[in-house]
DNA sequence: TGATTGAATGATAGCGCTCCCATTTGGGGT
DNA sequence: ACCCCAAATGGGAGCGCTATCATTCAATCA
C-alpha cells in the first residue's frame, strides 16, 4: 500500500477498501450523501471514522476544478472598518464548507487586479471585492470568473454579479443636512486617505452644502496619508488656520472626527457651541467618548454577513433572492453636534 | 489539445510543446531557474508569456505534496491589536511565493484546535498561532507538523518550534511599577475578556503590588466580556463603588483604559491628580488623545513580520540564527500617569 | 411477460503538476 | 586515451480525488 511518496495519511482508496466499497462511492458518501443508499452509507462513515480520513483539499480542487475558497479582496487590514465586514464574512459562513482566504490590495486597483489573477487562478467558490472601481483588466477577470462575485461597502445599478452596500454619496449628504439643520453655517471637511468611498462621501457633502448655498471649497481639506487620529487634530488646525471661522466639521471617518475633538478640548473650543463635529462609521469609541461623537453608522458586519449569505445561496443553486442590496445607514446624532446641549 | 474536462486555461504541456522542451524542463525553469541552461530558460520564458500561462496551486500542491500557505490562527479579527500583526505579516511576505491564510478561533482552544488539523490537511508552508496555549493535541499535532511553526505575541522558552514574542507578565509589572513610582498607591486593575495574555499581565500586576506591600485583590475587576470602549467606563464605575478611593488604575488594554478616562471625564474626576490611568498596547489613539494616556507599547506589526521572515528563512534552507525572539516593549508614560503636570 | 425506467454502484480515465530515475553530454583527472 | 563525475534534460508514473459513462438490479408500466 506504501508506493514511495505518498502523505502517509489515509485515501480515499484506504476507506474503500475498508468499507468494501469503490473509491468513487467514498467520495460521494462524503459530498453528496442522498445519492448513497443508507446501509453503504453508514459503513463508509464508519471506515471514514475508523481511519481518522479527511479529504484533501487540493486534490479535491484540482478533480472538480472547484475548490472551497471563498477569496476576498478588501483595501486594508489596519481599518477597523474591515475587521468588522470581516468578523460578519466568518460568522454568515459558520460550518459551510468553505473557507475564506483574503487579501488586501493596499487601496490600489491595480494590485487589486494582480489578487483577482491570483484568486482565479485557485479557482475560488465565490470571491467578494470591495466597491466598483476596478481596473477595466480587473472587471473583465470578475465577469468571466466562473463563480459568483459579490461588491460590498457600495451600491450601484450595474454590478458584476451582485452588491451589498450602501450610497456613501447620501450618507454625506444627510450628516452635512444635519449639521446645517443643527444651525452650523461655516461647514468644513476634513478627510484623509481619500479613496473612491471617501471621495463620494464628499460629493454628497458639497452637494448638500451647495444646494444651502453654503458651499467653500477652501473649507475642504483633505490629504492622501493614511487617516489617524493624530492627523484629525493636524487636519483640524490646518483648517482653522484657513478659515478660523469655521463652526462645524465633517469628518471622513471617525479617526479624524475624534482627532478633531482632542484638538478643540485642547484648544479650548468649546463642543458643540463654536464647534460641531461629526464623524463616519460609528465606531463603538464615538458612543463612548465624553462627550460623545456624531456619526453616521454604517452596517459592515451585515454587509459582510450578507455578502456570504448571498455567496452560499447561490453555489447552493438557489437564486438570489436580489442581487442588489442596500443595508443603509443611520444618522446617530450625539453631543458634539448638539447645540442646545446643558453643559 | 481540448480534452474535455480541463480548464481551459494553458498547462505545463501546452507550453513546453511551444516551447519545443519537456514539461519538466517548465516546471523547473519556474521553481529553480538555476537548474535550467540560459537557452532553454528563455525558450521556455517566451513560451509563458506568449501562452499567459499560470501554474496551478492546486496542481502544484497535489503533486508536490505541500502547498503555498502559510495558514495564521489568532484569537480575535475585530481585535485591532491583530490586525497590526497581520499587516506586519503581508508586509513580510513582500513577494515571496507564499499566502497568507488566517482563521480566528474566537479565543477557543478547541476551535483552535480543529483550525490546526483543518490547516495541517492542506499541508500549509508553515504555521504560526498565537501564545502557548494550545490543547494537548493541538500541540502534539504542531510538533508533527511537517513545516515550520511559529508561536507569537508571547515568549517562552519551550517553544513548539520558533516563537517571537515579549514577556506579557514582565510588561504587567512594569506598568504596575510605574504608577508606584509615581506615587499612586490604591491601585486597581480593570480587565475584559482575560485570555492567557490578559492573564499574565495580571499576574505581573499582582507580583508588582504584592512586593511593594500594595495588592488588594478588592481592585481587581475583570470580565470575561469582550473589550470595548464602554465596558471601560462600566468596569472604573464598578471599581469605583468597591472601592472609592483608588486612586489609579491599570487597564488590561487601551478600550478599557480609553472608556475608563471618558467616564473619568465625565464625573469630573481629575486625572491625574486623583486617578491614574494606564492602559496597554498603546493604539495611536493613547498619544493623539487629550490628555494623552499612558501605555504600554508593543511590538505587534514587528512581531508579525519577524515571524514571517523566520519562517521563510527555515523554508529557504537557512537555519534560524535564534528560535526565540523577545521583541520586548516599551513604557509609554504620558499624561494620565503624570502626577505633576501642569493642568 | 417483456420492455423501460431510474436509482445505486463501479470502472476508467484523467485533473495539472512534480517526483524519481534514467539518459545524455561535456569536461576534468590521471 | 581512459574513466568518472556533474550538469542538463527527459520519460514515466503517480499525487488523491472526481467526472463521465457503463453497468447492475429492482421497480414500473403497457
């Protein structure tokens, strides 16, 4: 039974003969047990166990030319943005059998493209990617993947194959309509990192504040470092200088936002009466701090969640019950754009 | 040339055909150039580039009997303190032949457990887990796993194989021994979630005080809840009411700490003339925060990228010039620990 | 009753790659 | 001139599993 380079561990082959079956029947006992009779069924189960036998994942893979990798591709590991679509992901797939392996393309497109290459290559079950602005080469592999392929973090009307998200452009426009019906008039944005999310989340503020007649662009400040919440409280002087009149800050994420707050506690500046400040995400910190942080929650655990679910649905042969899906958002306004605030 | 069940896509025959050699002289003009003459390299090289070609993962593992994964098991993914580990790892990883797949085990030894067997099936390049410990068998099945194995976040000095870590009771202590030298004298220890870590950083805490005369075991609050920002502020109110004239407080990790200096805020209490608050891993938030919180730092992208590169170094060949590595850390002491600030 | 069907099982042939060993070739050493 | 050795290349087989098609056998129907 020994031929020379074999793992040592069981085989398929090893369980049929311990079973008095063929080696094909083993496989579909473990993969598609309804299309064995009970009473092989059990001896092959019972030869599985008696052996300690677990396929190989690899050479499954390379028979079926499927493999149970569910691939996914988001920008970055160090938001704790992600690690929340993440926690979802790994929780909506429980004990399906597949596993999720991810990458993350450092907020570049193009390294994006060079993952799904590598992705398809391994022949994924399903893969999942972060919002819609893939390269033309990236787009392409995605479409002619043989899988599903889901977009999350983002709505649109054309996705790949199918979408998970929110319109980042409206929830800027309804924390900007906030601060402006919570009487700011000297609206600033500060923003860091400024990817293609953050980017529409501006739009919807310059929409919102332009529509106002509110709008200056000199209130904007933005800059392509990674976000912090050291560079918040730089963002924030930086602005002040500009534009020392400012009365109010959208945040593009609520490191800035509370890196805005520590600046004005320093400062002296009193939140919210000469400074309101709201951030993006609601991260559990912004509930927290004293005083507290508006922000706008953002659902990433269920768009992660969901994002699987729809996945498994449909490599179960289900169809989806809608392919375009819109979690939403929801303002939480709290003390730092609270005016009328006692104290 | 179509066969019927293939993929589709170009194969080591399709490309040694055009390029008129063997398809053993691409496989190995692909994994050791060097064993291949200049000539043929090129011949074969063209041939790739003209084909598109791509090797199987799959293949490549079936065949070889070990595949391209370096699998990660940690405890928590929403945990940002991994999340620095992890971008360490991907950054030493660079372009080495080899992914990263990672499964949390949601701080179980079991489900962590089961990960190591489902990862050792896949006959991964190497393994790396986190702390010491494992089960029985999780151990055992480590110690036979045919690939380098790397323990991290802590030290010891029975690793399975390599570890690099720092000393978690050591920091404890030092921390602890801070706030005495700075004079606090009630001290208490907020603590969430108490995994083996957390654990030691007590235990450290504990021989601290019990040394200089000071330990009260009444100071120590600690749940077995997951840390956030919040249950900082619910575990200072508790302490509080035990014992209302702590005068400082050591804080398993920086939520705690951050929730405990909110709720400090909030009731007015003066930190830190009246209480001390030490949190610990040192997240950029503890610096940017006003008052800054002191903490400790650690080296967690460090330990990630060390344990990847060790791990890579054994692959290559090259023996390890040390299987244990202490990364140490280092004593953030800042604001909320500073008795004689000025403000 | 004989033809027909469908479910259950098996034999065979790969999937795409690499291991192992054999073969060839072109120098050194003596 | 001889042997020997190392480097370069190839042939053949097999990694562990599953797709495909063939076979068996009992149940069904005209």
């Amino acid at each position: 039974m020994k031929t020379g380079r074999g793992s040592g561990r069981p085989t398929v082959a090893d369980v049929a003969a311990q079973a008095g079956v063929s080696p094909i029947t083993v496989s579909r006992t473990l993969r598609t047990p309804d299309k064995v009779s009970p009473e092989l069924r059990e001896q092959v189960m019972a030869a599985v166990a008696a052996l300690g036998y677990a396929p190989d994942p690899n050479a499954r893979a390379l028979a079926s030319a499927r493999s149970d990798v569910i691939g996914v591709i988001i920008p970055s590991l160090t938001n704790s943005v992600f690690s929340d679509v993440l926690t979802g992901m790994y929780d909506a797939l429980a004990d399906a059998p597949y596993q999720i392996h991810f990458a993350n393309n450092h907020f570049s497109p193009f390294e994006e493209e060079r993952l799904i290459a590598g992705f398809i290559r391994q022949k994924p079950a399903a893969l999942i990617v972060a919002g819609f602005d893939q390269t033309e080469r990236g787009r392409a592999l995605l479409r002619q993947a043989a899988c599903p392929v889901v977009q999350i973090m983002e709505t649109g009307d054309d996705p790949i194959d199918m979408v998970v998200g929110f319109s980042q452009r409206a929830a800027g426009a309804a924390v900007t309509q906030h601060l402006i019906e919570a009487g700011y008039r000297r609206i600033g944005f500060l923003g860091a990192r400024m990817d293609p999310r953050t980017l529409r989340r501006l739009d919807g503020f310059r929409a919102a504040l332009t529509e106002a007649g509110l709008y200056d662009a000199g209130r904007c400040v933005t800059t392509p470092a990674p976000s912090t919440f050291s560079l918040g409280r730089m963002l924030l002087r930086d602005l002040l200088t500009r534009r020392p009149d400012t009365d109010a800050v959208f945040c593009n994420n609520d490191d800035i936002a509370m890196g805005a707050l520590f600046e004005c506690q320093q400062a002296a500046i009193p939140v919210p009466q000469h400074m309101g400040i709201a951030g993006f995400n609601d991260l559990e910190l912004m509930e927290a701090s004293y005083p507290s942080v508006t922000s706008v929650r953002t659902f990433r655990y269920r768009m992660g969640y969901l994002a699987i679910e729809m996945a498994l649905k449909e490599l179960a042969g289900m169809p989806p019950t809608q392919r375009i899906v819109d979690v939403g958002f929801e303002l939480k306004v709290r003390d730092t754009t609270n005016r009328y605030l006692t104290g």
